[in-house]
C-alpha cells in the first residue's frame, strides 16, 4: 500500500478540516443493531441462546422476522468510519449517505469476513495450504478480491495467519497449519491477490491480516483462552506470517482476543506502536476484533468501559470493532488531556490513507451491472478456480493396495450423510455462498457416470443405521464412507476435547470394514483429527477438508483417477486428542521421545505425529537420490534428484528442511525452509534445486534480535518432515 504525495497532501488537508467529533468517528466501526421481532435487546437475545432459555429454532423464527439498522443518522452526522455489509446495493445505500449526506463526504470503508473466498467459496485454509501452491493461494484471493468489490466490501477480514498446532482449538480451519515458512508465503501469496492488482478499483481490496498475535496458542487449545510464551517463541513462530504480510504491504491488521504474557493484545503498545507499527512498518491501521476493546474489562485490566478505550488508543489501536467505546468516551479523554490529539490524528491519517489508496473517494459505488452480473450467476473461470483449488488441496493420506483409483466398472456404494449434503462443504466462515454453485460428493460423483448408490446411514450427528449399512455392504464392489465434522465443529468458539471422528462413525467405519469389502475412506472435516485408529483399521485414507463449493467435483475426480491427488499436510495429526499439541518442528527436548521409558513421551499413546506435517501420498511414487550441498559466498546451494517411479504422471512437493545442531538457545528438530511443485511423466527424473539463503539459518532469540551463529547445520529434502535424505554442513559467518 502506498501513496503518492498528492494522495498524502489530501489526506493532510481533510484531517486539518475535520472536527473532534469527525476524527473519533472515522475510529469507529459501527456494527449493524438487529431490530424488530423480539422484546428484549438483542444482547440478551443471544445470552439467552447461549445459556439455553430459547432453542435455535427459536431463535432463527426471531431473526427471520428482524431487521439490521445500519444507524444511518450516525453515518450522515460523519460519527461512523466502517460498517460491515455484504449486500451491494445495502452498501451503496449507506456510501450515499456518507459521500453526499455528511459535512465532508468521507466514504465507509465496507468491511466482511471473505476467508476463503466470497460466492466463489475455495477450499478452506488449513486445506488451501496442502497445496503448497503460492500461485493458487494468489489466484484465490484476487478471484476473492474482485467478488468482494462486487459486493460492495473493500476491506477483507483476511487473511488469517494465526500458526496453530493445537487441533483442539477450531479455528485452525481458518488459518495455513502449524509452520511459520509456510504460513508467511501463504502470508504474502494472500497480500499480493488482495491488494496487487491496482489497475482497477474493482480488483482490489484492503487485506486485514490477524489475529496480532499468538491466538493460535490459546492455553489447551480453548478458544479465546490466555496465551504465555517466551519472546524468542513468539519471534520465530507466531510474527513471522505478519512480518511477511507487512513486507508486502498488508494495508491493515486485526488485533487478537487473547492476552499475551499477561496484556490483551487489543491494549498491548509493545505489540501494536513497538513491533507492528514500529518494527515492522504496518502502512495502514489496525483494528480491535469484535467487541474486545469492552473485553479488556472482563480480562480485568481495565476497570471500566472508559479506562479500556484509553488503554487502547494510547497503545496505537486505530479502530474499534463494533463497542461505540471510543465514540463515546475519546472526546472526552483528549479534552482532558488523557489522550493527546497525535493519537487521535495518527489513527485517522491512517485510516484515511486506506480509504484513499482503496480509490474509495474517487468511487465508493458499485455499478448496477455488475450487481446483475452476479445474480445471473458465476463466471466459467471462477468455477474453474473453485475445481483446481479444490483439486489440489486434498491429501491421500494412505492408499494400501492401491486400491484407489476407482475404475468406473465398480459398483461404488456411496455411505455417510456428509456425502448427500452440499451445504457442509464450504467449512466454517463462509457465507456467501449459493446452494445452486453447490456440488456435494454424491452429487459430484453421480455426475461422472459412476455406478454409485447412496446409503445415507449416518453421520457425524445422530445415531447410525446399521440395517442401511447392511445392505450397502451387500450391493458393493467398493464402499466409500465419507465421515468427518460438520462445518459448525471448526471455526470460531469450535473447540473441543475430544478430536477422534463424531459420533458413532468410527464404529460405522469398524461395521463396513467387517463386510470384507474394500472400503475407502473420505474424510471432510475442518481440523487435524485423532486418526490412530483410522491409521491401523482403515487401508485407504483421502483427507478432502471442506473443499469449498466444487468439493464434490474435486472428490469425485480424484476417486476415479481424473486427477491425481498431490496435497502435503499442512498440519500433523495426532494419534489420540490427549497428543495435542503435536507438531513437527518442535523444540529439541533433552530425551527424545524413544521406546524407552524415562524419554519425553506418553505411557498409552505414541510421542509422535500418526501422519506428520508435509506427509501426502500420490497414485504414482516418488524416489529422490543424491542430495547436495554447496556453500557460496550468502547462500547454499542444494540440489536432489527426484523420479517419477510410477506408472502414472504426478506432481511432488519437495520440501527442504534444516536443523541447527548446537546453538545458544534450544532450535527445533526440524525447520522448514524451502518447497517447489514438480510433475513428472511416468519414468521422468529431474535435478531440483534450492538457493537457500545462508542468512535464512539464523532465529531470533529471547531480546527479539535475529542472530546467525556459526556451526554445523543439518540439510534434509523429501517428500514429508520425517521421510528425508540427509546432508551436513559446517558454516561461519
Ligand atoms: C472474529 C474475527 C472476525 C470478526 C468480524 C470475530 O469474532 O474473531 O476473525 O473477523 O469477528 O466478524
């Protein structure tokens, strides 16, 4: 995001015109109020939900009768800077007011939650990113961009980089997986698709990259639950993705719930003036998440609502979510001298440079035609998209026998509700989608010509209809069982315990598994699952996340062999719940996790991943020799040679890892470094080649300073984190 010094003189020039009132406005985002159709305020409407007084359908008859009131005298008396709207014409409604009602005719910038994808929904991010695949995570996000600002949204609530390695926590749906090199590509791959392409209003949006910071370490994996860490932790593993993200430019971030060693991240001015805004240069403005400013009262280090949004505009919190706490409190606290007026004009410069770079007082609307050209419905090339996306983020998680592919003379039985069902396959955060763009499993499957029957006999909610089973057994050349979560189990306050399959679907798997017939598993699901028994039981195992709205062309592709699955884990999946967190690149430990009992280890479960970060399987085979490395005067040089040893053409994502043997502060095991995609023709051998930085080995340590230090490295390439060559190198700087 830059300006140029005409659009810097402008903003200067509006900000010298605007009054006290219009400043602490334009911090203020303004969540719509629900009226109408219920006696009570809607707070208390959604207490009552949560603590059990009225039943979701209750609830759901209450909303459909209720409307959103956008507050539009606030919005004409210039008092709101932000609303967060997805209907188009609502949102040229409400620009209307602002641009030609207010004094002075600053547009909103229109705020939505586009995770992963808008109607064109891809996969979600935790699949998205066992691709490995910078150019899709870039072509998702511009596709993403350009819907959005159809809709009238400027401003996307993504993406979110949060690096998670507790499976228990449901948000790990939302966010590239457990690595800090992946998650920072993914980082920059979705800044550059949402923002780059400015050579038109209708392509680009502002990226809001969150949650600042460590949301994914919430203690046991709880969701909005205390974060603890050592500096040198939240260095190398949790800021990476946002020092990427601002390296390219990322217009705004989104601070998190949590505390962090002890202050909110919303009040925190070491996280937010010292190192994002200071340290690492953040460009645009941050903003609080919902309600949080008024949070800080509950995590009892403010005292009130007053005191909270003090704390927040003196530790450089540009905009409050939804609260009216600076709105009501921050005229009052700079006339008394508690917050000076540079706060208050550092935020609104700020938040007026966005708007400005956004293009949104040259053009706030979004043109009639375009809105009809999305309700005729989506474009070829965004269904493309949607497949290729959905293609490539599948991981075959075990193939024994080979038994997949499928050859179209089978008789497939199709079994679990989740297989019938083309609203669950978007996961959570999506919400834009249409049931028409829609293909679930059995739909996708049925249209290739496949013999397939469907037997719903359960699923993830309900008891299982063994009767059903029966009789799909019976009919059968081959069962395929999708089992899995349903998209309201990952996403926000999704956090669970007990990670193993729902229900009763492990014993349906255990029941079809006793017919003798071969059975391939689909799994759909929104988080890491506790596979141990899956792993031993089941000998086909495909891993299809929720795949967005193409899923069920994705997975029928994949099944018959139209494609070939090429996904790594973007994550490790433990063997039982009790294992999380579990994650490759942990910390060395003093002893190891072994078959020996006084090692760091579990008496009933096993210490390591069932299927580990980067694993994936393909339906052709790939063997690497002949690893190298060498040194130059910055980088090192490292080359492998990979062959498709198959009978079937593949794609292989070579990853490149190092490990630091004796440094001044414990390293992990392993680190990823490097990964590329190579196809190759059955037979095929090519030399693959990294240039991997000499600088990159560094880390930083517990004072946030990053050092390189002398010694021996470890080099490893392969095919996942623990299936390596092995070569050593001594270097000094
Ligand atoms: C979530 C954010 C989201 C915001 C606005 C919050 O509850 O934590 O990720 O962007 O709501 O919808």
């Amino acid at each position: 995001m830059k300006l140029t010094q005409e659009q810097k003189k402008f903003v200067e020039d509006l900000l010298s015109r605007m009054t006290l009132d219009e400043k602490i406005g334009q911090m203020n985002q303004e969540s719509p109020s629900i009226v109408g159709g219920f006696d009570v305020p809607f707070s208390e409407l959604i207490e009552m939900l949560t603590d059990g007084r009225i039943s979701q359908e209750e609830f759901g008859r209450l909303m459909a009768t209720a409307k959103q009131d956008f507050h539009e005298d606030d919005i004409r008396a210039g008092l709101v800077s932000s609303v967060m709207c997805n209907d188009p014409r609502q949102n040229n409604a409400l620009q209307k007011i602002a641009v030609e009602e207010s004094r002075l005719g600053i547009p909103l910038i229109v705020g939505f939650d586009v995770i992963h994808g808008f109607r064109s929904v891809f996969p979600i991010a935790i699949a998205e990113a066992c691709s490995f695949d910078d150019a899709l995570f870039e072509d998702t996000a511009r596709m993403a961009a350009k819907e959005s600002r159809a809709h009238g949204i400027n401003w996307n609530f993504a993406p979110m980089i949060d690096a998670a390695r507790d499976a228990r926590w449901g948000r790990v749906s939302e966010g590239p997986g457990e690595d800090p090199l992946l998650g920072s590509r993914f980082a920059r791959a979705k800044i550059r698709g949402l923002q780059n392409d400015t050579s038109s209003l209708k392509n680009y949006v502002a990226a809001c990259t969150k949650h600042y910071v460590a949301y994914g370490a919430c203690e046991g994996g709880r969701d909005y639950n205390t974060t603890s860490m050592s500096d040198s932790q939240l260095y190398n593993v949790y800021l990476p993705a946002f020092r990427a993200a601002m390296e390219e430019g990322a217009a705004t971030v989104m601070a998190a719930f949590n505390d962090l060693n002890g202050i909110p991240c919303t009040v925190n001015e070491w996280l937010l003036r010292g190192i994002l805004k200071g340290e690492m240069g953040l460009e645009g403005f941050v903003v609080s998440d919902a309600n949080a400013i008024r949070e800080c009262v509950n995590h009892g280090i403010a005292a009130d609502d007053r005191d909270a949004g003090i704390q927040a505009a003196l530790a450089g919190m540009d905009m409050d979510m939804g609260t009216h706490i600076y709105k009501d409190y921050l005229k009052e606290a700079v006339q008394k001298g508690v917050v000076p007026m540079k706060v208050i004009d550092e935020a609104v410069r700020r938040i007026l440079s966005v708007k400005v770079w956004l293009g949104l007082f040259e053009n706030p609307y979004v043109p009639e035609a375009d809105i009809e050209a999305y309700e005729k419905g989506l474009p070829a090339e965004h269904i493309a998209l949607c497949k290729k996306a959905a293609g490539e983020s599948m991981v075959l998680l075990k193939n024994e026998g080979g038994v997949l592919p499928l050859s179209r003379k089978q008789k497939i039985s199709l079994v679990g509700t989740l297989a019938d069902n083309a609203e669950e396959v978007c996961g959570a955060w999506a919400m834009a989608w249409k049931k028409e763009d829609c293909v679930s499993i059995r739909a996708g499957l049925e249209a290739t010509g496949a013999d397939v029957s469907y037997y719903p006999c359960g699923g993830p909610e309900g008891e299982i209809d063994f009767d059903e089973a029966d009789r799909a057994c019976a009919d059968a050349d081959v069962i395929v069982a999708v089992v899995g979560e349903t998209d309201a189990m990952s996403g926000e306050a999704s956090s669970k315990t007990d990670i193993t399959l729902p229900g009763g679907q492990r014993e349906l798997l255990s029941y079809l598994l006793n017919s003798g017939k071969p059975v391939v598993t689909v799994l759909m699901n929104g988080r890491p699952l506790a596979l141990g028994w899956e792993a031993e039981a089941l000998p086909v195992i495909l891993e299809a996340w929720h795949l967005g709205i193409r899923m069920g062309d994705a997975v029928a592709a994949a099944l018959l062999g139209d494609i070939t699955p090429s996904g790594k884990l973007s994550s490790s999946f433990p063997a039982v719940s009790g294992q999380c967190p579990v994650y490759y690149n942990h910390p060395s430990t003093g002893r190891p996790g072994s078959k020996s009992k006084f090692t760091s280890r579990y008496l009933d479960a096993p210490w390591e991943a069932v299927f580990p970060f980067g694993h994936g399987l393909s339906y052709t085979s790939f063997a690497y020799r002949d690893l190298s490395v060498r040194e130059t005067e910055d980088n090192l040089e490292i080359s492998v040679y990979l062959k498709n040893t198959g009978e079937r053409e593949g794609t292989e994502i070579v990853q490149l890892y190092t490990r630091d043997v004796a440094a001044s502060l414990v390293r992990p095991v392993k680190e990823l470094k490097d990964y590329c995609r190579v196809s190759l023709t059955p037979g095929e051998e090519r030399e693959v080649r990294f240039t991997l930085p000499k600088k990159s080995l560094g880390f930083y340590n517990n004072d946030g300073c990053y050092c390189v230090e002398d010694g021996e490295f470890r080099v490893f390439v392969g095919g996942s984190s623990k299936d390596t060559l092995e070569q050593s190198v001594t270097l000094s700087f």
